[in-house]
C-alpha cells in the first residue's frame, strides 16, 4: 500500500494578514493539498474554528479530535485522515511542558503553549501499525526547542510499541543541522529524513507569502522509520494568481508500507 502523507503549516487565522487571511485562502489550500491524493494531512497552526472550518472543506476527511479537550485560544497541531482508510487505535494531545497531560501548560521559557498530537492508525489491507506524531516547536529561543524535543522524546518512547513503525512530522521552526534535530537522531536512530533521501540541496519551507525566503531554511520535516520506503518528498511551491496558500510550503511524502 502506498501513502502520502502532508504537513503543512498552515498559518493561524490572522485578519491582519489582508489579502493573506485565512478567508481569502483556505479553498486555494484544500485544492491545493487535495491534488495529491492525500491519506493523511498534518496541519500546525490551525485554532479550533478554523480547523473545524477547514475539516468542512475536506468532505472525505475526518479531523482526529475525539480526544481533544478544545481551548480555544490554543493552537494545534491536527491530523486529518482519509474516510474508511484506517482504523483508528488510539490518539492524544500531549504538551511539551513539565506538565505534559496538562492541557495549555507550558514551560521552559516558551513563548506559549506548545504539544504533539500522535495517533496510533492501522491502514485497511495491512497489518502494520503506525505511532504518526505531529508538533510544533517554540519559534524563539534554541533553549526552549530542545526541552521540549526532550519532552516530545521522552514521550513517544512512552506510548510506542515494537510492532509500530514511528513517522514523527511539524514544524520544528529549525533547521536539518541543528541541535534538535541531532537529538532525535540519536534518541530514534531508525528514523530516515525523507527529504535526505530524495534532495540533494537544501530548501526554505517559510517564505512569508513571498514564495521565496533566501535566508531561511527548511523547518518543516516528516521523519520516518527506516523500515518504511519513502518513495518521494518534495515541497509544494504552488500559488495562483500570485497568491501562496499559507506562508509555508507544505511538505508531500510518498511512503509504500
């Protein structure tokens, strides 16, 4: 079975952003993630009425919440997955804080709260489990990144089991080189970088609705287990008209089970 898998930071609901709010946009971004055919789509970012507005759009979609405790002023990291394509064994907001099954907590000097969300999924016709994460790290200091990639570590060894192949994806606001990343290395050695593996150069995935940023680099990531076959990733640079659907690329992988 093959599956395509998208993270896409899709910029919170800022009617300061004129031309660029998120009521300007949100149909380009359906239309454009949606041309991929994708199973599933990991969005950062997003608060509750705008992913529950943007769960509308996507009508053979379903948003993973049921375990979800929504504070509305709270940004999240979500799943949505293709209907009738996965069974769903179990999922959880986690924040990356002291407290971790503290719902809005936060520490380390971050700027405010930040959390994975994880899922344990089974697609149909396989007999492979998945642990996928989604999360989204402080955009300020390196300090505060690297706690919480502790708490992010220290918890998915928590809730994996041996039979689950892990996919860990978000916007890490760091790049491929830094300490962070090192840190899931080690913690998770069968993790492949599934841009590595395709891309030789390096890109930047924000580009602040300028399609461009010369001096970034690329934050978003979707790591996943070796044992996996990552058939393809690349960023989508679409717009139309001039007009980016978020002030990130989205990030698309192609993985064969």
């Amino acid at each position: 079975m093959n599956l395509v898998l998208i993270s896409s930071n899709i910029r919170f609901d800022n009617p300061e952003d004129g031309a660029n709010a998120w009521s300007y946009r949100r149909d380009l971004l359906k239309d454009i993630l949606l041309s991929h055919d994708p199973h599933i789509i990991a969005t950062q970012e997003g608060r509750k009425n705008q992913l529950k507005d943007f769960a509308g759009l996507l009508n053979h979609f379903e948003i993973i919440d049921n375990h979800r405790d929504w504070i509305n002023e709270r940004m999240y990291p979500s799943f949505f997955i293709k209907k009738n394509n996965f069974n769903v064994l179990s999922s959880n907001d986690l924040w990356l804080s002291e407290t971790p099954h503290l719902a809005g907590s936060f520490s380390f000097g971050s700027a405010f709260p930040r959390l994975m969300t994880w899922m344990h999924v089974r697609p149909h016709h396989t007999n492979q489990d998945l642990l996928i994460v989604n999360t989204h790290l402080d955009h300020i200091q390196p300090h505060t990144r690297m706690e919480q990639t502790k708490v992010l570590t220290q918890e998915i060894i928590k809730i994996k089991n041996q039979n689950s192949k892990l996919i860990i994806m978000g916007d890490f606001n760091d790049s491929p080189q830094s300490d962070i990343r090192d840190y899931l290395n080690k913690s998770f050695p069968d993790l492949n970088d599934s841009w590595g593996l395709h891309n030789k150069a390096e890109e930047s995935s924000h580009h602040s609705f300028r399609g461009e940023n010369l001096n970034g680099s690329r934050i978003d990531w979707i790591l996943a287990d070796k044992g996996l076959t990552i058939e393809e990733c690349f960023l989508e640079k679409r717009s139309v008209d001039g007009k980016y659907p978020s002030d990130h690329f989205p990030v698309i992988c192609k993985i064969k089970l």
